[in-house]
C-alpha cells in the first residue's frame, strides 16, 4: 500500500467514477485505475462494484473511505495549519446552502478578512447539503433542521419564520394574516421532496388536520415564488426570503407558529481545519448566532 493508491481509491471513492476522479487528481484514467487496482490486487480484495458508468463501494470500501476522509481532512488541516500560520493567506472553503439570503452576506465578510482564502458556493435543498458534506464535497453546509448525528458540529444561527404567498391579485391579498385552517382545499406550491420547508409545513399541516388541495412541486424557491406570481397557487417560503417582488403578497398565520432555525454544519473532523475553523469563528461573533 501507498500513498498514491489510497488518494487514488478516495477520489474515486467520492466522485464514484474513475472518469471524474482522474479529472479531478489531474492524471490520466489509465493511471487512476492502475493504482486502484494494484490495490485490490496486493490484499485480494474488491473495493469497487460496476453500476452503470459508474462504481459503487463494497463492504470494504465503504469502510475504507471512512479512514480515507479522515486522512484527507488531516493532510488538509496540516497544510491550512501552515497557511494560518501566515495568516490564513491561501487555502480553500467549499459550502453548500439551502438558500442564497442567508450565507452570501457572511461570505462576503469572510473573503474581506480572508482574500487570499479560495471559495466555492453552491445551492441544494437539505438532503443534498448533508450528502455532499458526507462524501467530502462541501466543508460547510448550512440547512434550516438540526440533525441529531455524531458526525456533525453544528451550531444554530437564525430563527426564521414561514409565510404563505398569495399574488397581488389574490383575494387575500389585503390581508396581512390568515388562519391555518384557511389553507383547506387550497391549491399549494410547495419545494420537492427532500426540502426541509416542505417537510415542516406537511407536519404542521398534518398536527392542525388540514389537507390541502392539488400540490404542485417546484425545485427551488425562485420557482416557487414565480409560479405564485403566475397565480398557480400559494407558496410557502421562509420570511427572509421574500424579496422584493411586489407581484407578491406576503401572509402571516395567525394560528399556527411555523419556524425554522437555520444552522450551519460541518463534519467533526473538518472543524478544525483552519478555514472552516475561521468561518465558524465570524459566525459566532455575528449577533445572529446567538439563537
């Protein structure tokens, strides 16, 4: 065993192709595969099974990716350790966010402490933002639920509210609240499966007994908020994301109380990488983490 056939099994391991993770160590496929497969040769082992055009792990693999990780987030940790020690002046940060309102602002103040620090942004609802930070392809997640797992460090920040959106032509569009029970029968726009605002409004709904009428499922909330202007029913959204579109009428609910606390995580072992460290340091000084 040596370095090389590990690195080359972890980045196989989390992209789950050869192609992408050639690509992304910069080495030729042929090489990639050389190094997995003397792998599997020198202890008798089969690490990979063929899925489509791709691969999933065996057993052993999985279990090999665990110390794998563990292995990355060390050499990553010592190298940033060396950077901090310069005054974090280079490194990377990659993080994935349920939504943009939240997490571009701080961001925005961290490149202006840290300009040298490389960062990475992307957006996915709160399935996807656990699964890219399990297979190492976010440091930092930030998602409206907490998750009970001893993997995770994980800190609350903002608590947020829901709101029902009705378009400006609605009929309760010079109201302000409604009542709970008034969403009977009515058509709902609401996220996809895997969101956790979808998820917390259908157990709300299901506590107060109401069902709704014909749901439409829309992917993201720019969507939800364009197929509410369009008048295909009523959204849901958290407070801070409304924006300011004034095709849209914002609704309180006057009988139920639907909050979310958004909090941002990271698996235990990247915690102390310098970066992420340094990240949840500027959170912890916002007034906003205290929650």
């Amino acid at each position: 065993m040596n370095h090389a056939q590990l690195r080359a099994f972890h980045a196989v391991a989390s992209q789950g192709s050869y192609t992408k993770a050639a690509e992304s160590l910069h080495v030729t496929q042929p090489t990639l595969s050389d190094h997995v497969k003397s792998l599997e040769e020198r202890y008798g082992i089969k690490l990979f099974k063929r899925h489509g055009r791709g691969v999933v792990l065996t057993g052993l693999g999985r279990a090999l990716l665990e110390i794998t990780r563990r292995q990355s987030y060390l050499e990553a940790e010592a190298e940033q350790l060396l950077s901090r020690a310069q005054g974090l002046i280079s490194g990377q940060l990659s993080v994935i966010a349920d939504s943009p309102f939240l997490v571009v602002p701080l961001l925005g103040e961290f490149y202006r402490r840290y300009p040298g620090i490389e960062m990475a942004v992307k957006f996915g609802n709160s399935e996807k933002v656990l699964q890219d930070l399990y297979e190492l392809r976010a440091d930092i997640g930030v998602m409206p639920e907490y998750i009970d797992d001893h993997r995770l460090h994980a800190l609350p920040y903002r608590k947020d509210s829901f709101v029902m959106l009705v378009p400006k032509g609605h009929e309760w569009a010079r109201r302000s609240t409604i009542y709970f029970s008034e969403l009977e029968g009515q058509r709902m726009i609401l996220r996809e499966q895997g969101s956790s605002t979808r998820a917390i409004f259908e157990q709300a709904m299901r506590r107060h007994e109401i069902r709704p009428g014909e749901v439409l499922e829309i992917g993201s909330r720019e969507g939800v908020r364009e197929a509410v202007a369009a008048g295909l029913g009523i959204g849901v959204i958290a407070a801070s994301e409304i924006g300011n579109d004034n095709r849209l009428h914002p609704l309180g609910i006057r009988d139920a109380v639907l909050n979310v606390t958004e909090y941002f995580v990271c698996l235990k072992e990247a915690y102390p990488m310098p970066a992420v460290r340094a990240f949840f340091e500027l959170l912890e000084a916002q007034d906003g983490g205290q929650v």
